[in-house]
C-alpha cells in the first residue's frame, strides 16, 4: 500500500524560503564542500535555487532566508552533535560577531554570488539566524505569520539537517510545507546518504515534494502581479 498523493496550491499566503544560502555550503570555495559537493553537484543545486528565486522575484512572490552564523561567542558551547562539532571545528559560517559585517563580504557566512543581487533587493525578509538546525529558536514563523504567509516552499541547505528541520518544525506550526528536492543536497559519508534519508522524510511528511521543474511548473500558475502581492 502506497501513500496518497498530496499538493499545495501556491497563491498569495505563499512563500519561497530558502535555507543557507551561503558559500560554505555551496560553493566549491566553501569548508563543507568535501562533504556536500558531489550531492550539490547531482542535484545542480545551485541553479536550481537561482531559478526558483528568480520565479519567485519574477512573479511577486515573497521570498524569506533563514540563514545560520557564528559567531565569537558561540564557540564557548560547552556541547555538540557531531554536525556541530564539524561546523565549529572548521569554522563554518563564521562572522567576526552579531554586530559587525567586518570580512563578511565573500567570506563563507555571504550568500553565493548567483544570488546576492537578487537577495540583497531590499525586499527579502531575513530571519534571525538559527544555530542548530530548525527555526525554533529564530523569528522566521513570526515574519511568515505577519505577513500572512501559511504555505512555504523550501529549498536550501542542507537536505537531510535544516531543510528537514525547518520542514518538521512548520508542518507542526500548521504551515502547508513543499520542498523542491532537487534545489537541496547533502552531506555523503562513509555508509551515510543525507540525501536519501531527506526524501523518505519529505514524501512521508511534506504536503508537496516536488522537482525544481516540477515546482516552476505550480510557480508559473500564480496569477497575482507584484502589486496585488503588495497589498494582499
């Protein structure tokens, strides 16, 4: 026995969030690239998430980023998961601290170059970062709730880690959730796929997983304009 078949029907309480979208664990530049590279690689991650967020800019829609930084301080914890414990030891996502952007630009916390100027419009809406792995502990469902955002497609970094939690924790918000599988990756490890793991939890829990093309097909139905969009 299969599972039935689920959707979301994108319209104006729709969002695009994306999930990291940083260098250091998309670009061949970035500290996690060893790890992430070949599954980013397979999925052409990249250019999925620079064609999802062109849609999404293209038509209106809102788009949200719910980054992850570090900073000084943070490598005070006292414990970690073993991902943590990578991140810190390699200094991933590192900042020089929450009130500085001092080597910020093109360091591995700084959003890929394919997507700056689209991010960096003075439209986006940029949560706080989160610092393990989901949202609970940024403001990203209180920006989606005040703008009257309820259904949210995800996309981002990293598969299996914050995309998962992120899904997990806004399905049990009451957000309808979609994941463009093919606009994540993952890390692969000696006897582990995150990748694999991530889409048995996402046709499992998602309302939607769909393909990038699969996604820009529902994105290309929205029939609402920039300025509607503005004032709905």
């Amino acid at each position: 026995m299969g599972l039935p078949n689920t959707t979301v029907t994108i319209d104006d309480r729709t969002a695009l969030l994306l999930i990291d979208p940083q260098i250091d664990f998309l670009s061949p530049d970035g500290v996690a690239w060893g790890v992430v590279g070949e599954s980013v690689t397979k999925n052409n991650t990249v250019a999925n998430m620079q064609a999802l967020l062109e849609t999404a800019k293209g038509c209106g829609m809102e788009v949200f980023v719910s980054p992850r930084y570090y900073y000084p301080t943070d490598h005070g914890w006292k414990f970690e998961g073993a991902v943590e414990k990578l991140m810190h030891d390699i200094n991933m996502f590192d900042r020089s601290g929450p009130l500085s952007l001092v080597g910020f630009e093109g360091s591995g916390a700084d959003w890929m170059p394919e997507f700056k100027p689209l991010l960096e419009d003075g439209k986006t809406i940029f949560a706080n970062p989160h610092k393990v792995y989901g949202p609970q502990n940024n403001d990203l469902v209180l920006q989606l709730r005040k703008r009257h955002i309820d259904k949210v497609i995800l996309a981002g970094m990293s598969a299996n880690v914050c995309v998962e939690s992120h899904m997990r924790d806004l399905l049990e918000n009451g957000f309808e959730v979609a994941v463009a599988w093919d606009a994540t990756a993952a890390a692969i490890l000696p006897g582990m796929d995150g990748m694999a793991a991530a889409l048995t939890n996402y046709k499992m829990l998602a309302n939607a997983t769909w393909s990038t093309e699969e996604t820009l097909a529902e994105m290309a139905k929205v029939g609402f304009s920039k300025a509607s969009y503005a004032t709905a």
